[in-house]
C-alpha cells in the first residue's frame, strides 16, 4: 500500500512572491498553526487562511539562522537576510511556554533610497553638511527611523571620502563602496555591545560613526565623547518627540553628571529628527511626518543646556521664516491640508493632540477629515 505524499507550502517562495506583487506592507507575522498575516498601512491582514504548519516553517528558519535550533533554545534570534529584491530583518521567538515558534520579520528596501524620497524636507540636507557632531533619529517602533539613517549614510557615501563605521543588531542595510570605506559592526557578532563597539570604533579611524540605538549610560556617554572629538556620530532612540529624544538621553546620567553632559550635548548637537509614518488617505501607502530641531541658534544651545528650559524649545520647533526646525503638529497640518492623510489619522499620529485639534478646528478641518462650513 502506497503512503499519501504530504505537500508541505514553501514560506520561502510565498513571502518571494508577496515581495514581488508590489502590495504595500512592513512587517509579516509567521505564527506555528495560524494563517500567515501582513501589516499594511492600515491593518493586519492574512494573506492565506491556512495555518502554517511546524514543518513547513523549517525551511525559513533555516534559512534564518542554520543553527537556529541551538540559538533559540537560550533566546530570541534577531537576524537579517537577502531574498531577492527586498532585505528581511528577520526575529525568530518561542510564546505560549515554548509550544509555538513565531517568526517577526521586517520588510527593508534592498538597497538605501534617496534621502530627497524619505519625505523629509530637502533643506534637512544642510544638517549632513556638518563634518562633527551629533544628528539624532527618533521616533517609535515602525516609523521609519533605519531608513532615514541609511539614506544619510547613502549620502554621505555618496558625497565625501570618509571612513563609516556603523554599530546594529542587526545589520539592516549593506552599504557598498562609493567614496567612503565602510565597517559595518554587527552586535554581538562583531562586538559584544552597542557601547563596546563605539569604543572600539573610536580608535579605528572613523570620519562618521552610526549607532543603531542609545540603550545605556556607556553608549550615550561615549556618543557625546565622540560627537565633542570631531567625529560626525548618528544614532537613534525610540521616543516620540525631539524633547523626548534629548530628555531620554541625558536621563542616562546621575543628577550631578547630567548638567555637565547637557552642556556638552548643546555644544556638539547638530539636530534632531523625530518621525512617524501615517497612512495616506488612500490607505495604500504611508507618509511621512517629522518633527526637526535645528541647533543653529545660540538661544536653541542655551535652552539645550539648562534642562529645565526644554519645554522652551517647543516655541522653536514651530515653523518660523528665520528657522527650519518645526514641531511634529505643523508636519502633520501641512499633510492634512494637502489632503495627503486624513484629519483622524493625523490625530492618531500626534502626541500633542490638544494643540492638533485646535489647530485644525480654527482650519474649519473636523477630526472626520472634512471642513466645516463657517
């Protein structure tokens, strides 16, 4: 008697094929027994009813990670693979009591885009003109911060010979060379911690330092050090505003440390970029709002270095004709009135929802996306 072939489905080829159909998505969510699901800009959504069976999630986490077996007995794997055109941030993890693997991936461009396709303004250009200092990238899980990073990285590549030492866990984008050499460090791989590989790289020769995110007291102390030395540092935090930005930051040191440390971050802080992604009105696609804090004023300096001034900074974040630094509200008024994302999802977006429905009430624009008669 002849035994049934099972037909396992190929993972592998389905997220292939789901890349290649042009569907606007970020993220895909692998769970053992359940259908396979992807973030739009909107929502969840499956993209097949049927589960995904254990075995047929080998071959991915093979793909993976080879030792993927060993490695996830002690903790989650966090790594980055090539399939076809897209580059996949890939976190693989047990749930439920160690009953069910799960697989969280990350959808990246193969290779950087322009920083003029970011949805950044292009005047944001004139912070990477600076050869020393510090430029801070911010903003919550999923708004977009690796590839605004990787798009200056591009630029700097691109425009100047230097030398680029970058710190991640993992490697999110593969530079190649240009004009400038690039080191490309991967944590625990390369270097034990996000810390450790700062010091090491300060003594390898670097013009422009990338630090994928400030996580302790060692990494944003030697991130300041290097800023204050002549070296050109990018890294990013996960907060949702620029004061939040500067604020985490120095709450890193102790309360005698922190005013020496706010002055020095005054001195060597070039600007601060805090993002987030909205869907469009459509709903097919995502736009890009930010906030940006320019420290090109000596009054700006002064507000960064007393602590208990930041809030001040909030009256130079709105837009002015004599500076381009803005507040994350007037990014968002100007999308809503291009008619670019809706009212509702902009107040979604905005920490400051107060200020943004004020804002769009004296507009005559309602939450619901339409104007009001007078």
């Amino acid at each position: 008697m002849n035994t049934p072939t099972v037909l396992f489905r190929d993972l592998l080829q389905e997220i292939i094929e789901l890349v290649s159909i042009g569907k606007v998505f970020t993220d895909i969510h692998i769970e053992q027994d359940m259908p396979m699901m992807v973030k739009t800009p909107r929502k969840w959504q499956t993209m097949n009813a049927e589960p995904v069976q254990r075995e047929e999630l080998l071959p991915l986490l093979m793909a993976i990670d080879p030792e993927w077996e060993e490695k996830i007995a002690s903790g989650a794997i966090d790594r980055s693979f090539v399939l076809t055109q897209c580059r996949l941030r890939c976190n693989v993890y047990y749930s439920g009591s160690r009953e069910k693997i799960k697989v969280a991936i990350r959808r990246l461009p193969l290779h950087p885009i322009a920083i003029e396709k970011t949805g950044l303004p292009l005047y944001v250009r004139s912070m990477l003109e600076a050869t020393r200092g510090i430029i801070l990238v911010t903003g919550p899980t999923g708004s977009g911060k690796t590839t605004t990073i990787a798009a200056m990285l591009d630029y700097f590549n691109s425009t100047r010979s230097g030398h680029i030492i970058t710190i991640e866990e993992p490697i999110e984008y593969l530079l190649e060379r240009k004009q400038s050499i690039i080191s490309h460090k991967e944590v625990p791989t390369d270097t034990a911690s996000f810390s450790s590989g700062l010091r090491e790289a300060m003594r390898q020769n670097p013009d422009i330092l990338m630090v994928g995110e400030i996580r302790d007291f060692d990494t944003a102390d030697t991130l300041l050090h290097a800023g204050e030395s002549g070296h050109l540092v990018l890294a990013t935090m996960h907060t949702n505003s620029t004061l939040g930005a500067l604020s985490k930051l120095l709450a890193f040191f102790g309360t005698e440390q922190r005013e020496q440390r706010a002055a020095a971050l005054a001195t060597s802080l070039i600007g601060v970029i805090s993002q987030t992604l909205v869907p469009t009105e459509s709903g097919d696609s995502l736009a890009l709002a930010s906030e940006l804090l320019f420290n090109d004023h000596q009054q700006i300096a002064h507000l960064i270095a007393d602590t208990e001034k930041f809030h001040m900074l909030s009256d130079y974040m709105r837009r002015k004709e004599d500076n381009m630094s803005r507040s994350l509200n007037d990014s968002l008024t100007q999308l809503v009135v291009k008619k670019t994302v809706s009212a509702k999802d902009a107040m979604r977006a905005a920490y400051n929802r107060a200020e943004l429905h004020e804002i769009l009430s004296n507009m005559r624009i309602v939450p619901g996306g339409t104007i009001s008669t007078p």
